[in-house]
C-alpha cells in the first residue's frame, strides 16, 4: 500500500491541489518544486502547517538529488505533475518545454528506477510511477462530434502538447524496456482554487472584477471540457494507488463549454456579487485574433476512470465555477501579489 509519496511540481495549481488532498489523507507527502514563475508555496500553506508534508525546492532534472531523496524519504509512488504548461508560453519559448517536459522528464524516470531496483521484492510490486498528463496532447476534435479515448492517437498542435506528448512516451518507454510500473492520467482542463492567472479562467476573473477589458480569441466559439481542480486531485489519488500498472486513464468532467460562455458565465457571477455601477460585465468582451494553431475542441470520455477506480466528479461546471469566482473573491491575499509583480494579465504567445 502506497503511503510515502514525491509530488513533483507540488507549488503549482493541480500540484498544490494534490499536496492539500494527501495530506489531509494520511499520506507522507515530499513536494518537490523548482519554484519556476507558476510555483508559489503560497499555495501549500495549508499543507505545510502538517507533520506529513516535506518541501523540497529541487530540479526534476537533477537526478542524484532526486534520487537521494527517494531513498531518505523512503518513497513508495512519484506523482509527476513537474511540467511548463501553459500554449500561450510554449509559442514564445518551446525550448523551454522541451528542457522541463521531456528532459526533465527522462532524468527523473532515471532516479526512480535506480530508485525502484534498489527496494525489496514486495514493495518494487507496489511502487507506481505516476504521470500527470493532458488532452491536448490528442490535438483537435470537431466540433460537432467525437470524445477522446485512451485508443486515440496523439496529433499535437502546439509546442506544449508536442513536449507532453514526447514525455508521455517516454514514460510508457520505461515501462516497456525496463519494466518500471507507470501509471498515465490524460485529464481535460481544470480549474478552481491557486490558479495562476494566465489562464483563461482566473485571467477573466480578475480582470473582470477590474473593470478591465476581456479578449476572447476568435470567436469564443473553441470548446473545451472543464474539470474542478480538487475533483481532478481526488481522481488522481485513486490512478496512482489502484491503477494497473502500464495503464493510461482520461480524467475529464463531462462539462463541454465554449470559451465565451465561460466568459460570459463569470461576468454573471461577478455581476450578481459585486456589481460595477452603470455596467454589466458583458460589455467587457471584446474579440482579439485568435492563438496560433488553437484546438477546436476537446473532449474527455472518462468512461474508463469512472469504471475501473469508481471516480465520478462531485462538481458541476456551474457549482464549480461559481466556488472558484467565491474563491478569487476571499483571496486577495493570494493573488494581488502574483498581478504586482509575476504577471498582471498581458497577453502570451504572439507570432509576429
């Protein structure tokens, strides 16, 4: 039974979301973290007020430290959620994911094998190395028709799906040849509480809170299929400890919403909590040119997860989303220093 676990990239959105779930759960959490500009510890400081949690600020590509603390930590599963993600980044910087995605990827496949050789027979059989992965890396759906399914092919479209795709493979390499039990979770696109706010949902959030103007690409018409970050966490708990070894899992929320209605859903929320005088929210978007190579859709049949490791999703996109706008609302403390200094919301991933 897998008790002492590494989570890698832990700081980070669903990372940090892991840590809080482990901890509260009995679990001997190690959080490894490069604290790149998305990690915040911040994000841990309800985990990091408990005895079973250790934060470690390291390298996923530093193998030998990785290694010396899978020994001293005695660790018996790697949850691996260490990655750049965000498409806008990859197109101005791609070799940036290629260095943490894949390289780094492939440096820590190798501590946790020389890791795994070393422990005895029973817990070797028990150990599960753990990677976090996304849809994109499946590329587009029409849309109008389709799911992803763990048989679909991998088609990505940007640089970041391209590295996730590469580290996705890698992993199942590992497996295959050197027979390290893996385990790979596919999820769709999360959201909720310790965002940072470059993505769509909290970037619409406080900006519109603001006042300030909200760009939409194209249309607002690309679909996405939307995932409440502590239901992803409580899905990922139940990969690593009762999924079969060389198995991938699609972890998604069955909430399918266009860009623009996701927008215009947070302009009501906000509007019913905290009004703007002679406005409504609505009048804030604005349609920008669209992201290069930008998915039509995605869309997740989770029908795999929900059969094999009985997980089901306790949020609707409605419940969720109204928590997470809640959320942003109580929580200034988090993330007005993130728009002083890290970010303060300018658009990404221009190509001139």
């Amino acid at each position: 039974m897998i008790r002492r676990v590494l989570v890698t990239g832990g700081a980070g959105f669903i990372g940090s979301a892991v840590c809080r779930l482990l901890v509260a759960r009995g679990y001997h959490v190690v959080c490894l973290d490069k604290l790149t500009y998305a990690g915040n510890r911040a994000s841990l400081r309800d985990a990091e007020a408990e005895p079973g949690f250790h934060f470690v600020r390291a390298d996923i590509a530093d193998t030998e430290t990785v290694l010396e603390l899978l020994r001293n930590e005695r660790i018996e599963g790697i949850m691996h959620l260490a990655a750049e993600s965000h498409v806008d980044r990859s197109i101005d910087s791609p070799a940036a994911f290629v260095e943490t995605n894949v390289v780094g990827t492939v440096r820590l496949l190798d501590a946790a094998l020389a890791h795994w050789r070393t422990l005895p027979a029973r817990a070797r059989e028990h150990f599960r190395f753990h990677h976090v992965s996304t849809d994109e890396v499946f590329g587009d759906l029409p849309f109008d028709s389709g799911v992803f399914t763990e048989a679909t092919p991998y088609a990505p479209s940007s640089p970041y799906s391209a590295s996730k795709a590469a580290s996705d493979h890698f992993v199942r390499a590992w497996h295959e040849t050197y027979g390290l039990p893996v385990v790979l979770s596919n999820c769709s696109n999360n959201y909720g509480p310790f965002h940072f706010p470059e993505k769509l949902i909290p970037l619409t959030i406080l900006n519109a809170l603001e006042g300030r103007p909200l760009p939409v690409y194209g249309r607002g018409e690309n679909v996405r299929d939307w995932l409440f970050v502590e239901d992803h966490a409580a899905a990922l708990e139940r990969v690593l400890t009762q999924g079969r070894p060389g198995e991938t899992y699609l972890i998604g929320g069955r909430a399918e919403a266009t860009n623009l209605s996701v927008v215009e859903a947070i302009c009501d929320i906000l509007d019913r909590r905290q009004p703007l005088p002679g406005m409504v929210r609505r009048s804030l978007i604005g349609f920008v040119a669209d992201r290069p190579g930008h998915d039509r859709r995605y869309a997740i049949d989770p029908a795999k997860a929900e059969r094999e490791l009985g997980w089901t999703p306790n949020e609707s996109f409605a419940s969720g989303l109204s928590k997470t706008v809640d959320w942003y609302l109580a929580n200034r403390w988090w993330w007005e220093p993130i728009r002083a200094s890290n970010y303060a919301g300018e658009r990404l991933g221009r190509v001139a």
